[in-house]
C-alpha cells in the first residue's frame, strides 16, 4: 500500500550500528507519512 517507507540503517565503518544511527532513527521516526 501507500504511506509506509523502509529505512535499514548501518554504519559500515563499524560493521554495525553506533548511537548516531539511533540518533538518526529517532528522528526518522517523526517523520509524518
């Protein structure tokens, strides 16, 4: 359907996630679709 989006997020650097990307997310998540 419509109104939804799929971010995947890593950090390559590090092989994995570091607190940027939940920084990051977070904002993501008030996003309004």
């Amino acid at each position: 359907g419509w109104g939804y989006c799929l971010i995947m997020i890593h950090t390559h650097a590090i092989k994995g996630l570091s607190i940027n990307d939940f920084v990051l997310a977070s904002k993501i998540d008030l996003i309004d679709l």
